[in-house]
C-alpha cells in the first residue's frame, strides 16, 4: 500500500487520549453505574439518546469506549464494541444477526469454539449452518439458500492458514444480501476485511493485539448502526447476553495495543525466516509468505505489506508420537511452550488436531488436512531468530523428523 492510503496502525497512534487529570492514558472508569443530574437525562440515555453518557456498565463505559474506538480505527469502521473473549463477541455478532430460521454458510476450517458453536449449539435455537471450502466461490455460492442470512470466515484461517479472497465472498454476500463476517484474529494490521468489504470484523482480542497472555478479550468492529443494535437495551445480543469486558481490561489491553505494530513486524519476520529455512530443510511446512502456499498471490494482493505475513505457521510431523516428542523437547530447551493459544512473545505450540480443533470430529479433520502430526506455531518475539532455528533442527534431527547431518569435523 502506498503511504497515503488506509494504514491501520498510524490510525491507532493518530488517536489522542487525555485522562481526567491530563494524564497521557485516558482514567480507568471504575463504576458499575453512573450518576445524573436530571431525570430526563437518564430516560433519553436509556433510549439511547444521550450521547456522551454513561448508564451501566454492561452497556458501555469510558474505558470500553476507548478501546473499541481505537479497534475501529485499526480496522477502518464507524465503531466497535468490545467483548469479555472473542467467543462473547462472536456468539452475540450471530446472535444478532440471525434468528430461528435463519442459515450461516461458514468456511469449514475456522476456530474450533466458533466450529462447535454454529455445529452443536446454535440448531437447538433453529439456527443451522452449512460448512463449506471457503477457497471454492462456486461451492459457497451453491450453499447460499433463501434463509441463508451470514457468510462467515476467518481471513487467515486457523489452523490450515487458509486465505479468504475476502474481496470475492464481500461481492457473493452483497450479491445475496448476507453479511460477510469476518474473524482477523490472525492477521491484524496484515489484513484490513472491512475495507475488502466485510461487513464486520472481529477479533480475539486474546491473541495478538494483546499480545502478553494475560486476558481473554473480543471485539467487533462495523457501522454505527450494527453496534448500536448489539448494544440496544431491549433486544441487543451484546447488551442482553452480557458479554462485557472489565474496565480495567479495557485500559490495559488499550496500552498493549499501541505495540502491536511493532510486534506484529517481529511475529512476521522470525516466522518467515523459520517457514523458508524449514521448506529448504525438506520439512512439510506451511506459511502464507512462502511462494508455495496456494494461497500466497491473493494474499499479496490483500495484504498491508509492511507488516508481513504474520506469526503462525504449521509443520507436519508426521504422526502424533513425533509431533509430541518434538513439542515436549523444544519447551525442555526452552525454544516456546507448548501451549494453546497465539501471538506470545514466547513460540507457543500445540497440535491442533487434539487441541483447539478437537470439537471437529476426526473424520472431518482428515477431509480438510488436518492431521494428527501438525503442529501449529505461533513464533514468539526471539531476538536471534537464526539462533531459534539452529536449536529447534537439532530438536528435529533428535526425534528423527529430519536426518542428522554429518559432524563437521
Ligand atoms: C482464540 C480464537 C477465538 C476465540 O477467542 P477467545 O478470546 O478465546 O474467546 C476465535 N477465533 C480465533 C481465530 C481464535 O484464534
């Protein structure tokens, strides 16, 4: 992208905050409720007419206020609401946007929590979702039927790294008046959907916007007008399902925010440098910025350059007894932890067939790639990364995924 155009992370730093005290943090808002002067004022501000005021903390608060709003800066819509987790803002985005009756056509490999939602728990309120390869726009398109109301993926999907043409399934949504819903917890600042042409952008914001692994924590970015009726009092899935994040979250995750570009240049650099080292070594190696990923040219051609292509990767150990072996040597050498979740400063890794994807019955799992010995990393912060790379192939060499080289000397 040229220097003039939507930068998602000279939005976040353009923002300016003053707290109560001209503190250079915005204050902590650390009521539940708040006080009026006049009656009338609490009446307008229930029926949401009272711009500016507070009424209860569920609704919304100062602090959520702020950090929404520098989310919706990052990602380019009018307005955001921020979420207890990921799950909270997800489950209410639905829930908003569908009822009894109503179809989703979800990309078959996405979040397994987002997965078993739609599968097990959303037909018990006559809302039923169709899995299909988000790649295939033919396939989408033949599942879209007359009730079908949301079109959901992942931009960069976890755990196959498959990318979404997000531009292509925006024209197939608009086309059949759906909402394209977009979950970019893998790819912020890479990745910008609403202006591809999602119609709502969410985040776990758990993993690397927050970046430390301290919180859970969910937004979703969209119009004005969407997030206000998440937030209506009588019949808004984010104010009546109660999803809300903490305050003091709220600021906290705000002040980790302003790192995330930083971080994510980091994430994106050490993670090519080990996908790129690992293909040359013969492994099977997944990563969206090697020419070998199917998905790598539309990838480009989305993507916010500088920040890269992003922190995760995956690599096929072949069967589970290596994948374990492999994972448990590397946290005993202290090279990351073997751990669920992502976008640490340490490399976090898992085997997601038997983690975070588990909710996908097996067969499934075969039928979309995923098998038994991938392992999903999340490349951590390491300073010298070609020191990471040295210590993690002799782990490989070790459990015998790759063959020992002979001794120099
Ligand atoms: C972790 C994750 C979620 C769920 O977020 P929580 O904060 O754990 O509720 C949703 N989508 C993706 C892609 C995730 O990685």
């Amino acid at each position: 992208m040229k220097t003039n155009e939507f930068n998602p992370a000279d939005n976040i730093q353009d923002l300016q905050y003053f707290g109560e005290f001209g503190g250079v943090n915005p204050s902590i808002s650390d009521s539940s409720t708040y006080t009026f002067l006049s009656a009338k004022t609490m009446f307008d501000t229930f029926e949401g007419n009272a711009d500016g005021c507070y009424l209860y903390s569920r609704h919304s608060s100062p602090s959520n206020l702020y950090l929404g709003q520098a989310l919706a800066a990052m990602e380019g819509t009018e307005t955001a609401n921020v979420a207890a987790s990921g799950m909270g803002a997800i489950t209410s985005v639905l829930l908003q946007l569908c009822g009894q009756g109503d179809e989703i056509v979800s990309s078959r490999t996405i979040y397994g929590g987002t997965y078993a939602f739609m599968k097990n728990f959303l037909p018990k309120l006559g809302i039923t979702t169709t899995f299909a390869d988000i790649t295939k726009h033919s396939v989408v398109e033949a599942a879209i039927k007359p009730n079908t109301k949301v079109l959901y993926c992942e931009s960069v999907s976890n755990p196959l790294l498959e990318i979404a043409d997000i531009q292509a399934l925006a024209a197939i949504a608009k086309k059949h008046n759906l909402k394209l819903v977009v979950d970019n917890t893998f790819s912020p600042l890479t990745v910008s959907p609403a202006k591809l042409g999602a119609d709502v952008v969410i985040h776990s914001l758990t993993k690397f916007i927050n970046g430390s692994s301290d919180t859970v924590g969910g937004v979703a970015c969209g119009t004005q007008q969407f997030i206000d009726d998440m937030r209506n009092v009588n019949n808004g899935a984010a104010m009546l399902l109660g999803p809300t994040m903490d305050s003091l979250r709220a600021a906290s995750i705000l002040k980790n925010l302003r790192t995330l570009h930083i971080r994510m240049k980091q994430h994106s650099s050490n993670a090519l440098y080990l996908a790129e080292r690992f293909e040359q070594d013969g492994l099977k190696v997944v990563y969206p910025g090697l020419e070998s990923h199917p998905g790598h040219e539309l990838y480009k051609t989305m993507m916010n350059r500088e920040y890269g292509f992003g922190g995760l990767l995956t690599l096929d150990a072949g069967n589970a007894h290596k994948a374990n072996d492999l994972m448990e040597l590397m946290q005993h050498r202290n090279l990351g932890y073997l751990a669920v979740s992502l976008g640490f400063y340490k490399t976090l890794f898992s085997t997601p067939g038997s983690s975070t994807s588990s909710e996908i019955p097996a067969e499934e799992q075969k039928e979309m790639g995923l098998g038994d010995g991938l392992i999903r990393f999340s490349v951590g912060l390491d300073n010298d990364i070609n020191r990471t790379y040295h210590m993690m192939k002799k782990c490989m060499e070790e459990v015998g995924i790759l063959k020992k080289h002979e001794a120099a000397y």
